[in-house]
C-alpha cells in the first residue's frame, strides 16, 4: 500500500494522532517531581563526563556545549522507554501548560484568515472581554508590533499577544472598518479540560474531559454538581481522544464513582516499591448508572479511570481499544532549566492487569501500532479484536479482562471509514471551510444568538437551505467540490457546519452537543442506558 493511500483510508483519526505528539511530551503521570539535586553521590567521573571534558577543553573549534549535552541526553533517552524524554528549556514552558490548565495571555481565541488574525471567541470574564473586545475584531498589531507580516505563523502571533499577568497588550484593532486602539491588562487565563457538559435529556447527563490537568478534578466536581442539580441520574464520561496527563486526578475521579475504600490503582517500578491509590471519601455519583467513552487515543490517566471502573463492574466501556500506557513520569529539573520525564513505575488496575503494551521493537514500531491495528481490521471489526499479553483476568461480574494491551471495551464501536465520511472530513477541515463558517456568522449573528440553547439551534433554525446554497457558492480551492455531494454527505457536513456555528455561540458544549445528535458511540450510550 503506497503512503497516499495510507493517508486516505486513515483520514478519519489524521485530527486525533496529533495528539499523540503532545502525549509524548506532555505527561507527568507521578504526583512529585524531582529537582535535580541530590540525584548523585561522590565525586567519580563516567564516561560521558569525560568525553564532555574532552570536547570543551580540547576541541579543535568552538562548540555549542548545551547542545551538545542535549544531543546525548535525548539519545539516551532513545534506549529507554517511548516515554521516557527530555525537554530541552524552550519546550519545558509549553510541555509544563499544557498540563498546568493556565497560561498568561488576554484571554482570546484566534484564527488566521487570509493572513489576518481574527478575533474567534473571547473567553468570558477574561481581560479581553473587560477590554471590550468583540468577536470578529480583526488585530493589526500589538505594542507597535505589526500582527499581519506575510507568512506569521500561530505560535509567533502567541509569542507577542502573551505575556506576564499585569503588563500591558496595546492591540490595534480593526472593526467595522475602523481603527480603534483597546488596551488590555493581560492576566491569569484557564485553559479548561472539561471540553463540554450538558444534559442530553432530562435524567441524561454528559461530560467531555480532554485531558487530565492540575486543575481538571475540580473542574469534574463543578460539572457533576451542575449536572445532579439538573436532575442527572445517569451519565455519559467522554474519554475518547484524552491522552491522559497527571494520574492522580484520575484516581480523584475514580474515588467519585467508587464506595468504600476500594483499590483504584497501583504504581510498581524497579527502583519505586508498590503504592496503592484507595478510595478515600464518600463519591458524588457511586450509584447513577455510567458509561465511559473510549478510543484508541484514550491514554495513560484515561486509562487508569477506565481500568479502575471496569475492573469494578462499575461503568459500561464503549468504543474501541484504548491506547496502551501504563508507566508513570517524573520529571526532574536539570541546572539548565532542561528537564528529564523519566518512566519511575508501571502502573496495574486493581485486578493487577498493566495496561502497557510492549515496546521493545523501539519507538517507530511502537507508535505505528495504532496503524496495524487499523490496517489489520481491528478498528473496524469485532471480531478482529484480541486479547493482548498476559494472563485473564475475572470480575466480580464474571467478565474476563486481559493485561498489556490498553482497555478492551465491554461493547465495540467500529471506526467510520466510509467514502462519504472521508469526502465530509476533507471538505470541512480546509481553511476555506472554516473561513466561510466565520464569515457566515458575523453575517448571521443576530438570528443565531436569539437561540437560546444547542438543542434549540440544531432543530429550529431555520436557514439550513441557506447555508447549503452559501457553502456551495463559496470557493473551496482547498476541498473537495460539495455540489457534487450525496444527501449522506450532505447531512454529514451541515452538522459539523451546524456545530461549528454553535460553537461560536456556546463554546465547545454547544459543538457537542450538535454533533452528539448523531454520533454513533453516544447513540449506543443512550441505548444502555435506557
């Protein structure tokens, strides 16, 4: 099979797999972290330090010794584990907020059109909003930088638009076709992990979790609460694409779902003796019906969760096998500002099954598993699914669960990989798309924010009709021709149409809640849960 057609038939997971990139460099699983002091005794030299002496002091020219010492630092790491990394100090500031669940900035969301940086959603609350910044405010330049140089890329936009809590962001904007100058004091902006939470129906709730960050627990907690006092009785968890991130939020929600003092986790390593994580307080929910949703993204603290409620018979697992693992990091701080996430343990569900799967054919083979799985029909089959590494293991429910291979779910959602999905996810995915999207809701802001919820958008609104005959005129230089699409086609696009247009109304909830309307695991979650 040539690399195009691997690309094509893999169409329906290329948004997912990016995540792997931050799963790798974006965890610290244990809950301490080391310093970089005291990690040695005596004075004895090794090798490398001797070749490091050799190199400064000896060297026919002048070397980059930082660099260097990266260099052989990150080829250690290669002989480790996948997960086992270094961070250079220019990645450690991003690898470290992606976990911490904030970052310093103005509190907006931003998208290049036709090389200008607009102004997508202001987070409520925030310094931009206080400002009074506007959706749809085109940003010209900041603190006499120019934001609309040819060929600025996101992360360079970032770069000038974030900065300290207290200091100044002087934006020259663009709106309505005027120029007007709004001053914004930036501060502390949350970066929320529960991506949506709402009722699907009056005793239904459902809660999408991203990732699992400082501050996701509490935020879990918020969302629960919400939901219970909306009449909640069963719930429907979202996994699905969650890398994972810090363990013990994961144990903390576990304890929610779980009575008495119930075994969640344990973490064993060479060097690290058995911990065990216990159910230590009273839970929110230990008795309303739970479903976890789960894919092959769904990793490491997702798959502690997981791991924990299913050993327990405590939630129903739909979807697919999760990714596989199940070792813990620490990171230590090096003298450079550099830092080491080093795998100190594997972790086992409370019936003793790890979760990790092997990778001792290297790093390549290791990450390219997702694709044998796709390409050898387990995604889309069944049948195709087999038990993984070790020994079986029996519930209390008499389910038999297998080790060393991530999550088999009790009941499997195969993967779309349909033609009309594949022609959907490339039309809707292009810059174009997402510009007429934008440029559609400016042009119907009024009569979209009248709706006065997700659900009322998705069955009332009126200009279906309307936003089919506007994106077939609009030009899709980067996309496939959608005159050309089938019904099926057609109503796969104009829900995410609809759900990105919700989005900009209701933030992610809204998408959710559109898109859900039809999504094949969650239909199946309502079935078990009736």
């Amino acid at each position: 099979m040539t690399v195009n057609k691997k690309l094509k038939v893999w169409q329906p997971l290329l948004f997912s797999l990016v995540l792997i990139a931050g799963m790798l460099l974006g965890y610290k699983l244990g809950d301490r972290a080391g310093n970089g002091k005291g990690l040695f005794s005596g004075n004895r030299k090794n090798p490398l330090q001797e070749a490091l002496y050799l190199i400064r002091n000896h060297y026919v020219d002048s070397v980059n010794m930082d660099s260097i010492q990266g260099y052989a630092i990150q080829e250690m790491m290669d002989q480790l584990d996948p997960h086992s990394v270094y961070l250079p100090p220019v990645d450690l500031k991003e690898a470290n907020e992606e976990l911490s669940g904030n970052f310093e900035g103005i509190g907006v969301e931003f998208n290049l059109f036709r090389d200008t940086v607009h102004v997508v959603t202001v987070l409520p609350g925030g310094p931009s909003e206080k400002a009074g910044l506007k959706v749809g405010d085109q940003l010209l330049g900041v603190n006499d930088s120019s934001l609309t140089r040819k060929g600025f890329t996101v992360a360079g936009i970032k770069s000038l638009i974030r900065g300290p809590r207290g200091s100044e962001a002087v934006l020259d904007v663009l709106r309505d076709k005027k120029h007007i100058q709004v001053t914004v004091i930036r501060g502390r902006i949350p970066v929320p992990s529960v991506d949506a939470a709402y009722m699907i129906d009056k005793t239904t709730g459902y809660l999408k979790l991203t990732k699992f960050t400082e501050t996701s627990y509490e935020e879990f907690m918020q969302s629960m609460e919400t939901l219970q006092q909306s009449g909640m009785k069963s719930l429907v968890f979202d996994l699905r694409g969650n890398g994972g991130g810090f363990m013990n939020e994961a144990v903390d929600m576990a304890d929610e779902f779980l009575d008495g003092d119930k075994l969640i986790v344990y973490t064993e390593g060479y060097n690290s003796k058995k911990r065990e994580y216990r159910c230590k307080r009273p839970g929110l929910f230990e008795k309303g019906k739970l479903v976890l949703l789960v894919d092959e993204l769904s990793a490491s603290a997702s798959e502690v969760l997981a791991g924990a409620l299913q050993d327990w018979c405590r939630a129903t697992i739909i979807g697919r096998r999760t990714f596989g693992k199940g070792l813990v990091q620490e990171q230590h701080q090096l003298h450079d500002g550099s830092a080491i996430r080093l795998t100190v343990a594997r972790y086992y569900t409370p019936l003793g099954r790890s979760i990790q799967r092997p990778y001792e054919k290297g790093r390549k083979v290791y990450m390219e598993e997702l694709w044998e799985r796709f390409s050898n029909g387990e995604m889309s089959s069944a049948d195709s699914v087999k038990s993984h590494n070790g020994n079986p293991y029996t519930t209390l429910c008499n389910d038999t669960l297998y080790g060393g291979g991530g999550i088999t779910p009790g009941i499997f959602i195969p993967i779309d990989t349909s033609a009309s999905l594949q022609k959907a996810n490339r039309a809707t995915v292009s810059a174009d798309f997402n510009n007429f999207i934008y440029t559609y809701y400016l042009q119907h802001k009024n009569s979209i924010d009248k709706m006065k919820s997700p659900a009322d958008f998705l069955q009332g609104y009126p200009g279906n009709d309307d936003l089919w005959r506007g994106l077939s005129g609009a030009s899709l230089a980067d996309s496939v021709p959608v005159t050309s699409f089938n019904t099926a086609e057609k109503e796969m696009v104009l829900l995410r149409l609809k759900g990105l247009l919700a989005r900009y109304r209701w933030r992610n909830t809204g998408y959710y809640q559109v898109v859900n309307s039809a999504d094949p695991m969650v239909l199946k979650a309502l079935e078990v849960l009736k």
